[in-house]
C-alpha cells in the first residue's frame, strides 16, 4: 500500500517537473524572442541617429537656388501666418496658408 502511494507520488512529481520544463522552455523561447526584439529596435534607432545628419543634409541640398530664393521671399508671410496661429507651410518651392498657395 506503501508503495503504491510513493510510487503514485513520484510519478505525480515527474509529471510536474516535465510540466515545469514545458513552462520553462516557452518562457526561454519568449525571452530571447524579447531581446532580439529589443536588440533590433536598438539597432534600429543607432542607425536612424547615425543617418539622420546625412538625411537632413540631402534634404537641404535638394532645393536649387531659385527654389530657394522662391522660399526666401515667401518666408515673411509663412512666418506672419504662424504667428497668427494659422497653418503655413513649404511644399517645395510653393508656400502654402490654409492648404492655399500664396504667391509674392
């Protein structure tokens, strides 16, 4: 009768450990899933910052002098808009106010 129970007993742990391990093992899985996710979005974000200069400075470059003498004439009135609490913006070499393009 003894017997029985230990025997029931341990089988009852043994059933618990394989379980424990079954657990155990998704949550490793989850884990390393989690830090390679967390490892790319690091490396994701380093390689945005290491690039955002370069993106910044093409964009810069992209406007030729008459797109940029377009803006620089418009600036006053994009600038008073804005003030104003109003929506103004460059698209290009156009200056728009309230989604209208304005002119000089």
């Amino acid at each position: 009768m003894m017997k029985k129970k230990r025997a029931a007993e341990e089988k009852e742990h043994l059933e618990d450990i394989a379980t424990n391990k079954k657990i155990l093992e998704v949550v490793n899985k989850l884990a390393d899933r989690f830090d390679i996710q967390e490892k790319r979005v690091e490396d994701l974000s380093r390689k945005m910052e290491e690039n955002s200069s370069l993106i910044t400075w093409k964009r810069r470059e992209d406007l030729s002098k008459e797109d940029k003498m377009a803006r620089e004439l418009l600036w006053p009135k994009i600038k008073e808009a804005r003030d104003q609490k109003k929506r103004a913006y460059f698209r290009g070499p156009f200056g728009f106010i309230e989604n209208v393009q304005i002119f000089p």
